[in-house]
C-alpha cells in the first residue's frame, strides 16, 4: 500500500510541476495538487493558499494555517517535503 501512495503522491505532485501558474484556474489546481501531496506526505496544512516558484520542480508554499513548506523534486526523482521557519 505504501508504493501506491508513494506512486499517487509523484503522479500528484509531476501534474502540478506541468500546470502552468499563469492562468488562475491552472494556479488554483496546482495549490490542490500541492495540498494533496503535503497531505500524502502527513504534513498539516489543510489549503495552500500561496506558490511561490522558486526553480523548476521546487516551490515555497504557504497554508491557511500559517504552515510553510518547501516541496520539490530531489536528485532521485523523488518527492520532498521541508517544513519552513
């Protein structure tokens, strides 16, 4: 069950790193796209309501409980996620 979740949560998170954030409606799926996999990750954050794009696959997310994160793609093609201060 753990691989389907692992495999879930990249298939989540590549769709998010595809959408374009210029236009609003692809902006708001990938806010979903990246609530989802913070979740799959066990992270609280119940809504991201911030992206910042900080590089190609790595992105600064704020949550509407104030959380930040930083979720990414590392060397291995796998997905992380970084609590921020």
């Amino acid at each position: 069950m753990n691989k389907r979740i692992l495999a879930l949560n990249q298939s989540l998170f590549l769709a998010a790193f595809f959408a374009l954030p210029s236009f609003a409606a692809e902006d708001e799926a990938l806010k979903k796209d990246l609530t989802a996999v913070i979740a799959l990750q066990g992270f609280p954050c119940g809504e991201v309501v911030s992206v910042k794009t900080q590089a190609e696959n790595d992105y600064a997310v704020l949550c509407k409980d104030a959380n930040k994160y930083r979720v990414y793609l590392n060397a291995a093609g796998r997905v992380v996620v970084e609590k921020r201060k």
